[in-house]
C-alpha cells in the first residue's frame, strides 16, 4: 500500500459547503506533516450508513495504504477502531487529525446513542414526507 487518501464526508446535502472546509483543513495537516496525498475522496451520507459507495472504495483499495480524517465521525460513527485494527493488519493505516473526542466512555457513548436516535427519527420523518409528496402527486 503507497497511496494516501483523504476522506471527508458530510451527512445532508444541506453540509455540502462543509466538504471543501473540512477537505482543506486535512489538507493542510498533511503538508504539515510531510505526507504527500494522492487523492482526496468525499461523500454525502450519514456516518451510521454502511453503504458509502466511497467509502467502500477506499477500503477495498489495497493500494491505499493511509486515509486521513478530520474526525473519527467522518469515517463511521461506530467501529472506527476495528477499522484501524483490520487495515492495520495489512500495514494500512487511518489517521485522524482532531482526535478531540470526549474521553469519558460513558458520556461518548450517551453522545453517539444520541446522533444514532437523531438520524433515526430525521431518516423516518424524511421518508415520511417523501411518501405523502408522492401521495399527493398521484392524486387527480
């Protein structure tokens, strides 16, 4: 693995802005750091989403050896850590540049619990109003 990857996301198209901010600012750590970046990857979708067709790629990409994050958030709400345990058993690595996390277990999970209900009751309410539009459009 020779390749470094940024990976940013943002959760609703509503962030999209966000994504260029946070895409500079590890872009920034990196030149810091001498690490030389080969290629810079975003996404729009939730980090409780196991579907990331990005993502996806750069974790099936034996030839990325680095991906660097701004937060662990940005890669996935949980398991960031079996992540790192699975890419570094093949001499691949996640950095993280603001590991700034709470680090209290207990109150970092009551906080990931809470983002988890949260896109839950938004993705219900989302689909909820996308089906009464498509019910409204079917009406004569």
């Amino acid at each position: 693995p020779t390749l470094t990857a940024i990976y940013a996301r943002v959760s609703s198209h509503d962030q999209k802005g966000d994504i260029d901010r946070q895409i500079a600012r590890v872009a920034t750590y990196a030149a810091e750091q001498g690490i030389k970046v080969d290629r810079i990857v975003s996404e729009i979708g939730s980090g409780l989403n196991d579907k990331r067709k990005e993502l996806g790629k750069l974790l099936a990409d034996p030839q990325i050896g680095t991906i660097i994050v701004e937060h662990k958030d940005r890669l996935a709400r949980f398991g960031v850590r079996h992540l790192q345990t699975v890419l570094g058993a093949t001499g691949r690595n996640i950095i993280v540049v603001d590991s700034g996390e709470v680090k209290d277990d207990l109150v970092r999970d009551m906080i990931d619990l809470m983002a988890c209900f949260s896109a839950r009751l938004y993705g219900r309410r989302s689909a909820k109003n996308r089906a009464e539009r498509a019910l409204e459009a079917l009406k004569p």
